[in-house]
C-alpha cells in the first residue's frame, strides 16, 4: 500500500447511479481490494449488500446470510479505504447508536464536512438489519427495489459494524451522513444496519483526507440519463 492510498476513500459509482437503476456489476471484486480493505456497497444485480472486512469481500443475501466472494465477481456500486484508524474509544457497560454517534461527534478531528471510516468491533446487545433482494432486468428504480427488504434481528451478538460518513452536501455521490453494514463475527450473516445497542467494544474512526470517485466504464452507464430532479428524495426514502 503506497502511502497516497493511505485514508484515502475510493468509491466505485454513484449512488445516483444507483437510483437510475445502474444495477450491473462493473468492476471486479480483484480491482476493488486493490483500493481498500474495508467497506460496503452492493452486488451485481443488485443482489444484496456488501461488506468488505480484512480484504476480504463479502456478499449479505436476502436470506441474511454471508458469502466469501470470488475475485473475479462483480460489484455496481461500493466503497473501500485502507483503514488507518488515528481515533478510538472503548465501549463498555453498553451505549446506544445515539450515544456512540454523540461521542464520535465530541472529537474535533472529526468534522462534519469530511468523510471517515467508522468500525465498531465487539459484542452488540442488538442489531437490525435489511437486506436488498436481487433485481432481474429490465431493472426498476431504486426505490422499487428497496420496497420489500426483508429484515434481521439479532441479539447478544459478537460481530462488527463497519461504513463511512459522507458529508451532506455529498448526498447523491454517496449516503449522506452514517452509511454502515453489519456482519457476524463468524461473518455468516450481516446487512445493512439501521438499528444497533453495543454493550461492549472499541469504536475506531479514520478521517479520510482524500476521496476518489471512479464512475462505471460501461456503455450502459454512458448512455444512461442519469438526471433525476428526484434523486436526493429518492435516496433519502430508499434509505429510511
């Protein structure tokens, strides 16, 4: 890893593209570890969510459970750093997302106008999470997809909670604000978070002082008219 890689976030795609139903895989999982060791996204077809953990990547499918992915596999959308975490915490006697995310917030190093990687490692009194089911073409919208996203409740799970923040005024390249994905620490089931208690662990932040966006080479992705004056809403309800 050369040293201009380092809190450097890569993003593959948009999530504007997203919403304009850019569901194909168009890069390689193989090219994608190159640019990180930890992150998230999606699959090819749309077909659940991704979680990229200790280079390894990692697919979340609609039946909650998780799958070792081949390098030569494809992803639409995701987003990866090498994380080099400068800030931590200890967790214990147990705190909610809100209280976590206020703590994150006390650190001066961490401005809301940068992006960062999160990862919250440990054992979780409870974790809810969604997962996107596999699109068949001709593909719908984003926000037809998400509609029927079966969820998953754990609890007294040991596992880790991994994404980034994203600036606000970024929303449309990526999630503004908190965009995380849960896997087990036998990395067997996960998804997108929404929900999460922690009763103990270490919370580790990485300030990313760089950001690279590489949009899809693809002729489909060329052609596609991707301006939608409906795009932020759009994500803002696939989100919640």
């Amino acid at each position: 890893m050369s040293e201009a890689n380092v809190n450097q976030l890569f993003q593959h795609s948009t999530m504007g593209a997203l919403v304009g139903a850019q569901f194909a895989g168009s890069i390689t999982f193989a090219d994608l570890l190159k640019q990180g060791d930890i992150g998230i996204g999606t699959l090819h077809d749309f077909d659940g969510e991704l979680v990229v953990i200790d280079g390894e990547a990692y697919q979340i499918k609609s039946n909650g459970q998780a799958y070792l992915k081949e390098p030569e596999e494809t992803t639409p959308f995701a987003s990866v750093s090498h994380f080099e975490p400068s800030l931590s915490f200890e967790v214990s006697g147990g705190m909610t997302r809100l209280e976590i995310e206020a703590k994150i917030r006390a650190y001066a190093e961490i401005s809301p106008n940068i992006f960062f990687a999160v990862k919250l490692t440990g054992t979780f009194k409870s974790v809810d999470t969604r997962v996107v089911p596999k699109q068949m073409r001709p593909y719908q919208p984003l926000v037809e997809a998400v509609k029927k996203q079966p969820v998953f409740h754990f609890e007294n799970v040991k596992g880790t909670v991994l994404g980034f923040w994203t600036p606000p005024y970024f929303q449309g390249v990526g999630v503004a604000g908190y965009h995380l994905h849960f896997i087990t620490a036998e990395r067997d089931a996960g998804g997108h978070l929404f929900a999460y208690d922690m009763l103990e662990g270490t919370v580790e932040l990485a300030p990313q002082t760089a950001f690279k966006l590489q949009v899809p080479q693809t002729t489909e992705y060329y052609e596609a008219d991707l301006n939608n004056p409906n795009m932020v809403s759009d994500i803002e309800e696939a989100e919640n």
